[in-house]
C-alpha cells in the first residue's frame, strides 16, 4: 500500500509542473480581454477598429496569451504601464493571425526603454579586426528570449500606419524568423516544398532592393531592408502590413508570398492612398 502512494505521490509530482502552467493558460483565455484594454487598442490602433469582428476576437485571445506569458520590464525608469504592455501585445500579435502556431514560445522578456538605447556593436574593419563600439538603437531582436524596444518610437509606429516604419512589428518578425533556426530571411513555413518559390521571389526582390538602394531611387520598401536577407524580411513586413495596396501593386509576387505566411491580407484593413508620393529616406536604428 505505502508503494502504490508513493508510486501515486511520484506521479503527482511529475505530472503537476507539466500541467499547472496549462490550467493556468486555460483560465486566462477563458475571461475576455478587459473593456479598457479593448478601449485602448481602439483609441491608439485604429487598424484595428478596421478589422473584422473575428480577427478582433483572435486578437484579443492572442494579447491576453502574451500577456500572460512575457515579462515586462522597463529600463532607464521607465514605468510600463498595462495600455503600454497591451499595445505592444497587439502589433506582436497581429503576425499570428489565422496561424496555428505558439505565441512567440522562444519569448520570454520585453525590454522597454523610454527612447533610443545604446547597444554594443562590433565593427569590422578591412582588414578584419574586431573593434568594440556601441550604436544608438530604436529595436532589437535577440536570441535569448529578449525583444528590446523604445517606447517613442512603438508611439511613433502606431501614429502612422501608412509611412512603412513600425519597430514592433519588425522586431517580432525577427523573432519569427529565428524559429526556424536562425534568422536569416526564411522563417519556418511548415512545407518544405514552399520554400522554394520563397526563395525564388524574395530573393529576387531582395537584390532589386539593394540595386535601387545603391543608386538612391524611390522605393516601396524600405532601404533598409537592403542591408541583409533577415532584415529585408522584417522590412518587407513592416511594409505588409503598413503599405499593402503599394506592395500589392509593384510587388505583387512578394505580396502574395507573405499574405500565405501572414494568412491575412491588410489592404481589407487599410485605405489606398490616393497617390504613392515620394519621400527622402532616413534609415531607422533597427537591428
């Protein structure tokens, strides 16, 4: 008898850490997301008042997942606030829509600091020797569970969701891209065999980029997402979701690739501009 308990209470043991966090999961998605939090996102993300009744609901159910499982913290003494943690939510989570997947499950911390940070940076020179340095950061994305954000520039973001330029949403789309290993342009996309027109249309896409950005001409996208595969990935996300009639347009083929991985299609949500106008550039401190 005092075998079968302690074989009992051993099992208990093992079976509570497993599922306690599951329990505790499924109660919070059981409430709705609180009527302020759901006034705030109305009142400072208007896309979202543009969106269907049902992706609403999607993400709310998604904010309050994320709420539950990441950690704020703010730095340089700055408070964070539950609009401020609830708004970053919502732009994280506006990239798992209609996607069955994890809410960010390499993700455990938010860094958030009032403006611009300064981050170690290595620079190489041409010979290639490493000199220490430090650079002047407006977002990060890290492979250790951290996301470091500043604050002004999430304000900056939200205010305009037509100019292309939003840092969380280009963060978490570096987080996304880290999951399939490392973040290098090509984010897991679940069938192997997708990965092949991928490549073929943001690879292509990708070069024109860096072609019209050597020679300083208009574009769509972003500059900056010319600087690497991974960052050109982030940017053309940024511009998906902020731009999508102008993508649409002169990108169609990369329009098409990220609304099958992003499963949603914003130009429902936005309006097209009346023209596309042409602006000076001025590259943002995303890393």
């Amino acid at each position: 008898m005092d075998a079968l308990l302690w074989i009992a209470l051993t099992a208990l043991l093992i079976a509570l850490p497993l599922y306690y966090p599951r329990w505790r999961l499924r109660r919070v998605l059981a409430q709705p997301l609180p009527a302020a939090a759901q006034a705030t996102l109305a009142h400072y993300l208007p896309v979202y008042r543009r969106m269907p009744a049902e992706l609403q609901q999607q993400l709310q159910r998604l904010i309050r997942q994320f709420l539950h499982e990441k950690k704020f913290i703010g730095c340089e003494g700055l408070e964070v606030s539950d609009d401020m943690a609830v708004l970053i939510a919502a732009q994280a989570c506006m990239l798992l829509l209609n996607r069955p997947s994890k809410v960010y499950p390499a993700l455990h911390t938010i860094l958030l600091y009032p403006t611009e940070f300064v981050a170690p940076r290595a620079h190489v020179g041409p010979a290639g020797v490493v000199t220490p340095g430090h650079q002047s950061m407006l977002g990060e994305s890290w492979d250790d569970g951290r996301v470091v954000l500043a604050w002004d520039a999430v304000l900056r973001g939200m205010s305009d969701w037509s100019d292309g330029h939003n840092v969380v949403l280009h963060e978490f789309a570096h987080q996304l891209d880290s999951e399939s290993g490392r973040a290098n342009g090509a984010p897991y996309l679940g069938n192997p065999a997708s990965y092949r027109v991928w490549s073929e249309v943001l690879s292509r896409d990708y070069h024109d980029l860096r072609l019209h950005a050597l020679y300083r001409q208009h574009t769509v996208i972003d500059p900056y997402g010319a600087s690497s595969p991974a960052e050109f990935f982030a940017v053309a996300t940024e511009t998906f979701f902020e731009k999508p009639h102008q993508m649409a347009e002169h990108h169609a083929a990369l329009y098409a690739e990220l609304s099958k991985y992003y499963r949603v299609d914003p130009r429902q949500w936005t309006s097209a501009p009346p023209a596309m106008a042409s602006s000076s550039y001025a590259a943002p401190a995303y890393w």
